[in-house]
C-alpha cells in the first residue's frame, strides 16, 4: 500500500501535504510512490505552517 | 580576549515603573547627540491604539523622523520594544522583542521581530519601548540596570569587533557573579560596512554556561546601530516569574499557558519535532514542493537537498533545552558546539553556532549551490559574529553568482574571485570582505538595489535582465521561498509593508499546494486576516511560531484550519488575562489593523507606500529564462494551454516564456486590485480616509501625510 492509497481511505485529509513515515518525512508529490512498510508508524502532519 | 575597559561619561537614576497588566507605561529617550536621557509616561491614548511592540516603535518613530529623514541622519531612531504579554516565562513563545528603524536598504520603516531576554528585561527595568537617536562621537556602550535602577553611557575602547566575543564579554563584565541577568544587543564589524546589517539579541544559556543569541535580521538595523556607534545596548533584571508582569488575572494566566505548552510537549514530536530539529524540516519539504530556493531562486528543487535537510542537523545540533525565551516549550533555538572554521578570523578555534535556521540553510545553501551542511554553519557563524543578516547575505551573493555566470560582472571586476554558484570559499571571501568593507565584498554589502545600478552603471550590465533576477522588492532581498506557482504568497511578498520577509504572509502551502484560494477574493482575503493576525504577535512581544508550526489534532476539523483558531483564542485569552481588556479574537485583528494601516501611511510619508512599491522582480512570478522555462515545460506548457487556451504548437520556448510573461504580470496587478479593495485602500494602494476614520487612526499628521497624496 502507497502513502496515496492510504490516504484515500481516510475521511478529511485535505490539509495533509506531509507525513512523518517511520520518523522520515515524505510530502505530497511522493505520496503516489512510497510504498508502506509492515508495522510502520506514520503521522500525518497537518498543513505546513512555515515561516 | 583582554578585560573591558569602559569609561563611564553619564548616569541617571531613576524610580522604576512598576509594571502593571504587562505595561509600565513609560518610554525612555536617548539621544547620544549630547548624552541625553529623557523618560516619558506615554499617553493612555497611544496605548489604545497602538497596543504596544511594534506600534509603539513606529508611534515614537514617526514622531522622531520627517519625511526626508534617511537612515543615517541623526534624527532616525531605533526604537526596540517587548509588548504587554512579552516576558511571560513558560507561554510558548513569550518574550520576544521588536525593532524598528529607518532601514538602509528601504528608505521606510522596517520591524524585526527577535528572540533573547533583552525586551522583557528592558520592559521589567520600568519601559515598555526605548528611542535611540542622534549620534555619538565615538564608540559606546549603554546600560539600562533595572536593578540598580539606573541608566548608564560608557566610553569604550577596545572592546571586541565581533558580536560574538563581544555579547560573552560584556555579559561578564555587568555580571560576573549571575550572567543570566544580562541581555546584550549588539552588531558588529559587517553591520558597519554593510547596509544589510543585523542586530544580535542575547540570553545567557545557564545549562550550557555560554551566552547564546538570535538576530534581528532584516533590513539593516544592525547598520543604524553601529552608524550612532552604539557598541552595544545592555539590559540587567533579576528573576522574572509569571508575576512580573503583574497581570489581571494570574490564574486565567497559567492556564491558557499551562494548556498551550502542553500541547506542545505533546504534539510536537508527532509534527515537525521542532525542539529537535528546529526549523530545518523544511528544507526537505520545500525541496520537494519545488520551493526551495536553488541558484538564486532559477529553480526550486535539487537533488542534494537532503545532506543540508534535518536529517543531518538533527546529529549535529547540541543537544539539551533551546528556548530563545524562558520556558518556551517549542524550544527550537537550535545551535552547534565545538564548531571549527575553516576560514576567517576564528580559524581552527572551536566556537558554538547558533543556528541555522531554515532560512539561513536555503539562502546560504541551496540558493548559492551549496550543499554542505558545515560550509553552512561557517556561514551562518561569521555572519553573526559580524553582524550580517543570512538572508540578505544569501539573495544578494545568489544575485551576483547569477551575474558571474552570465558574463554580465566578471574576475575583473570580483577582485580575481571565480564567483558560480558552489563556490564555498568565494562565498565565505566575500563574507569576510563585507566585515571589512573592502574588495568586492563592499559593493555585494550594499544590496541588490545598488548592485543592480552599479553594475549596469560601471560595468556595462543589462539593466533589464537584472531587474528580472535581481530578487529584492522595496530594496529589501527576499526570503527564501519559490512563489512562482503561488500567486498569493507573491502577493505576500510584494505588498507586505517593509519589502519581501514571509512573517507578513505565508500562504504557499494554502495556495499552491491545497488550492484553498481559488480566486482574486479568496487570495484577498487571505492577504487582509493573515498579515494582520500576524502584526499582532509583534504588537504583544510574542513569536509567532506557536501559533501554527504545532497544531491541535483535532485542527482539521474546524471551520478554518488554516487559521487554527483554537489557538487565537488561546492568544485572546492570553492578552484578557495580562491587560484585563477583555479580548475576542476579531479584536485581535482590529488591534493589527490600526497599526498596519498606520505602517502603510508611515511609508508614504518617507516616499514609498503606493502601488508602484508594490512591484515584484519577474523571477518571483515565473520563469526568466528558457534554461528555467525549460527546466519545468510540462507544467508550464499545460498552463499555456489548458488555462489560458492558447495554441503553443508554432512557439519557441523564447516565444512561449513571453506568452507565460503577460498572462502572469496581469494576474498579479488583478491580484493588487483585490488586496487593495480589501484593506480599504485605493487603487495606488493608499489607505483612503474612510479607513483611516474607521480605524481611529485620523490624526491630524496622518490626514497630513494623505492629503499631500490627493486623499482628502
Ligand atoms: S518558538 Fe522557537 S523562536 Fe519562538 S520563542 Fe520559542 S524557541 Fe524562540
């Protein structure tokens, strides 16, 4: 499973642009291409504040 | 490092305001032509409306200069405040000052908003702002001892040239026995010979027994500072705890405290892990949005982001607490001890980096080809120590690296340096020359506004090409972020009041990423609340980091997320519980709004302030060159003829960059409409009288300035 199909499944991720997968960040434009690993912990972060 | 020696010339005692509901409501006036000191009780009236922080410094400002005042007259004043919440130990957050002066680079008013004890100590010594004028006839240093209660000006000879010695000295030379009552503002050699000179704020760290500091950086406050030949300003307080700023309701304020830093400790490892990594997370994020700046702002992305990304800061930054103020749980003032330069004048010693920051890694790193972590932090330390601001430092050698390796300046006219972009030892050459003032260093030291005309003045260059290149606005350099693909985070840079700094507005991620603003209205908006809210932290002493970089999890459940409004409310209850002025967040805005349209007629006054100032650089809008085009044609090639429906099946790239050109200058002038209708402002971008009325903000001298501007 992507980070994308994921993603899909959840209600309300409009605001998800990154996430802390396994402690590394990944943001959107890789979503479709990271694969998650078994037994991964991953936080969505909300959107990015910046500045 | 020999003893200081400092000849004491003046001393005034004073009774020390007690502070009450976060204010003493006293201002302290030096002006170092003649040495002398002046306390004032300010007016209940300016309180109202001007709240404090940056509305006092621009109140007392405006006050001091006259229209034709420019930066390095006598009459200009830096004014540094703390704001009625500032020195609150423990809210996340709670103790920042700000500065304002006429900037050097802008003609106008610039603020800086500032970690490190000294507005609060300053504040807790009995004024809530102090006024710097005039000019001394040789170097020095000022003590405002809240303990002693008394004002001193030394003589000083001999002191350290550089910030960092100086600070660490100076902090034992007030106290020796208890150095975390000291707070020392200084700049440095760079600050004198440059006009993007930065202002260092300390603290003194008792876990790691060192002074540490974080920087005032922009629009060269630290010039005006070594241009009256302030040394350094000293601030000396003793304890401070949750009752020093007496407020109305102490137990309202340790709850809203004790629930925001809770969170805090509770969120923020799930988010950006800040107290880990600072703000350095977002060199990765950035690169991968395409955001972050890459040879001098030509691209957004490379593939060596990642060795100058938190993945390799989080290894080298010291471990142990970072709050810039007492308490703060984001505790994000990261630094690096045991550093060894490499070059310059500390040379194979070992000193402690403060830093980097975000900005200071994509301005000093990517933005430059540079993709070394340590290159980074050596930057980042000379910098300080000189008293340069990272950012403009970054921008401006990014110009000129772009210049080089166009042909447009050449080794000729670099003093023999190879200036393309990577090169690491040129960058830190150049750095070194701007401390002294000399070589090639003293013209990049000027800025990309004097850059650009004495280059095309001296040596020949095309003026247009650097105007689409040259990333400054109003004089100031830019940030460090990518706007081509946002239109409203260029709207945030190029109406922002004191040039291009993102604390006004950012809005890349709303905008760009989640498409939450599609239209001119909704990007209007957006560019009315966020600068306000964002005023507001300044006006009260806060850093708005809090705010936004850790959000409540249940955040993407409320009406506006983007706004996390929970916390606002929080901040509302904040500023209740200090000033007993019961507050709702739309008070917030309306406070901000004064002020900010204040700052706005504050800019006509010294010239500026009209829509023409309001214009970009191309490169923030779109693609200068084929290379660049190039360099992302899908997307631009889908815009051309999915969004503006033209047929591109005959057109060169030159042709199509032209096309692309037209489509986005015009959208951005829509965009200005927009904004200005929204902020009660005319079309030439001038606050209208009406506004001004609703604002309370139509006194006598600001329907003055409007009316020699046609607004009757
Ligand atoms: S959030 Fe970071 S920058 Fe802001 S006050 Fe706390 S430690 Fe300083």
């Amino acid at each position: 499973m992507t980070i994308a199909d994921l993603l899909k499944q959840m209600p309300d991720v409009r605001f998800c642009s990154v996430v802390r997968l396994n402690g590394k960040l990944v943001s959107s434009p890789r979503f479709q291409e990271t694969r998650i690993p078994d037994n991964a912990v991953i936080y969505l972060l909300p959107l990015v504040a910046g500045g | 490092m020999g003893p200081v020696k400092l000849n004491e010339v003046k001393t005034v005692s004073y009774d020390r305001a007690e502070v009450i509901k976060g204010y003493t409501d006293r201002s302290l006036h030096i002006n170092l032509t003649g040495n002398d000191i002046r306390i004032d009780a300010i007016d209940a009236a300016v309180k109202d409306k001007f709240i404090g922080g940056k509305g006092y410094d621009l109140w007392f400002m405006w006050q001091a200069v006259q229209g034709a005042t420019k930066w390095n007259d006598p009459e200009n004043a830096l004014c540094i405040s703390a704001g009625p919440l500032g020195g609150t130990p423990g809210y996340p957050g709670g103790g920042k000052s700000i500065v304002t002066t006429i900037s050097p680079l802008t003609g106008a008013p610039i603020d800086s908003n500032v970690g490190g004890y000294f507005g609060p100590y300053k504040k807790f010594s009995g004024f809530d702002v102090i006024t710097l004028t005039g000019k001394a006839d040789q170097d020095i240093v000022i003590l405002i001892d809240g303990i002693e209660s008394r004002i001193k000006i030394f003589n000083a000879a001999d002191l350290p040239d550089n910030a960092y010695d100086l600070s660490e000295a100076l902090t034992r030379y007030f106290d020796e026995e208890k150095p975390v009552n000291i707070s020392v503002v200084t700049a440095g050699p760079g600050a004198e010979n440059t006009y993007f000179g930065c202002l260092n704020f300390s603290w003194y760290d008792a876990g790691r027994k060192r002074v540490r500091y974080k920087q005032a950086g922009r629009g060269g406050t630290g010039t005006v500072l070594a241009d009256k030949r302030i040394k350094a300003v000293v601030a000396r307080y003793g304890a401070v705890s949750m009752k020093s700023n007496q407020p109305a309701d102490l137990e309202a304020l340790k709850t809203v405290t004790k629930t925001h830093a809770k969170e805090i400790h509770e969120l923020d490892g799930k988010q950006n892990r800040m107290a880990l990594v600072g703000t350095t997370h977002l060199v990765p994020i950035m690169n991968d949005h395409d955001c972050l700046p890459t040879h001098n702002f030509k691209f957004g992305s490379h593939p060596e982001a990642a060795v100058i990304g938190e993945d390799v800061y989080e290894h080298i930054f010291d471990k142990g607490f970072d709050g810039c103020w007492r308490g703060c749980a984001v505790a994000c003032a990261h630094g690096v001890k045991d550093f060894s330069p490499f070059t310059g004048p500390f040379k194979g010693t070992r000193v402690f980096v403060d830093g980097p920051e975000y900005e200071t890694v994509a301005g000093c790193g990517s933005n430059l080809g540079i993709f070394d972590a340590h290159t980074i932090l050596e930057i980042n330390f000379y910098c300080d120590a000189y008293g340069l601001d990272t950012i403009s430092v970054g921008t401006s050698i990014g110009f000129v690296m772009e210049c080089f390796e166009n042909g447009l300046i050449t080794t000729e006219h670099t003093g023999g340096l190879e200036l393309n972009f990577g090169n690491r030892y040129g960058t830190l050459e150049l750095i070194h020359q701007m401390a002294k003032g000399e070589g090639f260093g003293a013209i990049v030291g000027k800025g990309i506004r004097q850059m650009k005309q004495i280059f095309a003045d001296k040596f020949n260059a095309d003026p247009g090409f650097m105007q689409d290149i040259g990333m400054e606005s109003k004089g100031l350099e830019f940030s460090e972020y990518i706007t081509k693909e946002s239109l409203a985070q260029q709207g945030g840079y190029g109406l922002a009041l004191k040039g291009p700094q993102h604390d006004e507005a950012w809005l890349i991620f709303l905008d760009m990423v989640h498409n939450f603003m599609p239209t001119f209205e909704n990007k209007a908006e957006a560019l009315h609340w966020f600068p306000m809210f964002r005023t507001w932290f300044s006006l009260c002493g806060l850093c708005k980091l809090p705010w936004n970089d850790i959000v409540p999890e249940d955040n993407k459940d409320t009406k506006e997320p983007a706004k996390v409004m929970k916390h606002v409310q929080w901040y509302a209850d904040f500023f209740s519980a200090v000033t007993g002025r019961e507050t709702t967040p739309d008070d917030l805005i309306a406070m901000s709004e004064a002020v900010y349209n204040f700052q706005r007629v504050f800019n006509l006054k010294m010239g500026y302030g009209t829509r023409e100032h309001d214009t970009l650089p191309y490169r923030a809008m779109g693609p200068v060159t084929v290379e660049e085009y190039d360099s992302r044609r899908d997307r631009y090639d889908t815009q051309l003829t999915d969004t503006y429906g033209m047929d591109i099946s005959g057109m060169d790239t030159a042709a199509k960059v032209a096309a692309l050109r037209k489509e986005r200058e015009s959208q951005y002038e829509q965009l200005k409409d927009a904004v200005y209708d929204r902020r009660g402002w005319t079309r030439n971008g001038i606050p209208t009288k009406e506004t001004v009325q609703r604002l309370g903000i139509d006194f006598p001298e600001v329907l003055e300035v409007l009316a020699e501007n046609g607004i009757q």
